[in-house]
C-alpha cells in the first residue's frame, strides 16, 4: 500500500472544502481547512480519487515554491495566469506554462536586483514597504515591472 501526502490545497473561490492534493496531482481528500498552500480557481474542485489538469499542478507547484522562499500562502489563477502577493510586497503574476524553476529563479534575481538598486521590497521597522513596485509580471519573455 502506498501512502500519499498532500503537497497543496485547492479551492473554488468562496468555497470552504479544500481539495488536498498530492504531488503527482492526485486529489487525496478534501477538508474544510488546511495548513498547506491554497491556490483558488474559478472553476470547480474536483472529486477525491481524480486528478488535475496540467494547468492547475503547474500553479500548485509555483505556489509551493513561493510558499517554500516567500512564505506565500495563497494564489489566485486565472484561465491564462497565476497570480500570488509577497507579503509587504509587490503583486507577482506567473504564466500556467514553462519551467517552474527557471520563473521562481527569475523572480529571485529580479528581487535581488531591485534590492540591489534600491527599488526592491526593503521593509521598515514598521513594516511598511518602502518600494514603489506594484507588479512583476512574469508572463513575457522580458519581464514586466510597474
């Protein structure tokens, strides 16, 4: 018998059953609150036993990247894009394909490089954001920064 672990949590918008959903994307069970990564969607959740599509386990394991460097705990994704928020952070917006590891290490560098210059996400003792990004988005092959 092999025992699977939930990795992610999927939810329907303004639902409150979570879709605990392991790394191959098999749905494990669902409960009505969770500890893991939430990645909401607009469609329906599925049913224990089924598994997601591609586009949904690409998000879940953006999510969980930003969850594992960022402590993101929740993303949003459309029918083309995810969408998470740093804490005291900028808005990051990720296409539904392509490398995982690569977006998550573009991220990065550009963080690093906008903290480098001095228009990154530094944060005061207040904890206020002393940056004026809004928005890094990662969908293009030159990254987007407004």
């Amino acid at each position: 018998m092999v025992e699977r672990k939930p990795l992610y949590s999927l939810t329907k918008k303004g639902a409150s059953a979570y879709a605990q959903v392991d790394e191959s994307g098999l749905v494990i069970r669902i409960d009505d609150k969770t500890s893991l990564p939430v990645l909401i969607t607009t469609g329906q959740i599925p049913n224990v036993g089924d598994r997601v599509d591609r586009k949904h386990l690409f998000a879940l394991g953006i999510l969980y990247r930003m969850f594992a460097f960022y402590q993101v705990l929740e993303g949003n994704m459309d029918t083309n894009y995810l969408e998470t928020k740093l804490k005291n952070g900028p808005k990051v917006i990720f296409p539904l394909e392509g490398d995982g590891d690569i977006l998550i290490a573009s991220l990065r560098l550009i963080l690093a490089r906008l903290n480098g210059e001095g228009e990154g996400i530094r944060i005061n003792e207040n904890d206020k954001v002393l940056s004026r990004i809004g928005t890094i988005d990662l969908r293009y092959k030159n990254p987007v920064i407004r």
